[in-house]
C-alpha cells in the first residue's frame, strides 16, 4: 500500500489496480471503488487525486460517498 502524502487527511494509503483503487483511512477500514461500484470516471479521478496526494478524501465524501464495492475492517477480520 503506498503511502498518501497528506499527513491531514483522513486517507492514509491506497491501493490502484487496473479497474479500482483501494483507500485505507486510518487504521479502521479499507474501501475498495471499482468501476461498477462507483463508475470509472470517479475511479480514475480517485487515482489521479491519490498520486497527486491531495483532495481525494473531500472527493471521497463529497461525490463518491458509499459508492464502494466493499469494507474490509482493519480492527477485526470481519468484512462488510
């Protein structure tokens, strides 16, 4: 997972695939935004906004919200 480089934000990592991005916030959950989950448009601007290190959680809570495919809980094993 490579580091977000806001050290205010929320987002502390991700992780960019071909078709999604994983967003790590804190040490809670990991979000994983792919393109049926949140549209490819959104996806790829998450990953522009990832490796420029700057407004991808505003991003995230502003216009994707709870458009992700899945939470992994990073406090227990169970995911959602």
């Amino acid at each position: 997972m490579e580091a977000y480089k806001n050290k205010a934000s929320g987002v502390t990592g991700y992780i960019i695939g071909k078709d999604y991005i994983k967003v790590r916030f804190g040490h809670a959950a990991v979000y994983t935004y792919d393109y049926d989950s949140a549209s490819e448009i959104r996806v790829e601007r998450m990953k522009r906004l990832a490796r420029a290190g700057k407004g991808l959680s505003s991003y995230i809570s502003q216009v994707v919200r709870g458009d992700y495919a899945r939470k992994k809980s990073l406090r227990d094993s169970s995911d959602e």
